[in-house]
C-alpha cells in the first residue's frame, strides 16, 4: 500500500488524496503518506511483520481507524 501512496505524495503533495462527504475533511497526499506511516510504525509495535495479513473493521460512516489509540499512540 505505501508504493502505491509514495509516487503522488512526492510528485503532487498537497493535492487532495482522500476527501470526504460535504462539511468533512478532505486529506492530503502528504498527509495521507505521514498517515500511513504511523499506520505502518503503529502495527510494527504490536508485532505486525511485512506480509502479515490485516484487517479493518469501519463500524459506521464516521469511524476513523486511524485514531485508535492502540495502533497510533
């Protein structure tokens, strides 16, 4: 996921990566990329090795995994 995230993130930083519904956030590609790196850093330290397979649960239209305390402290 993060190759596919590094060539826009370099190229066209702070073009909008991700946006979200009227009245939300949109993100950038460098935020995005700075997201999945402490995604990345996040599931290291809980003893997610490269090829290990992972999966989300988005429990509602506004759930944000990426703020869940335990993959990003």
């Amino acid at each position: 996921m993060h190759e596919l995230l590094a060539g826009p993130a370099r190229a066209t930083p702070d073009a909008t990566a991700v946006e979200g519904p009227p009245g939300d956030d949109s993100i950038t590609y460098r935020e995005l990329d700075a997201l999945s790196d402490r995604v990345r850093d996040g599931l290291r330290g809980m003893g997610v090795r490269p090829g290990d397979r992972v999966g989300l649960q988005l429990l509602g239209e506004n759930t944000c995994f990426y703020q869940h305390e335990e993959l990003l402290p």
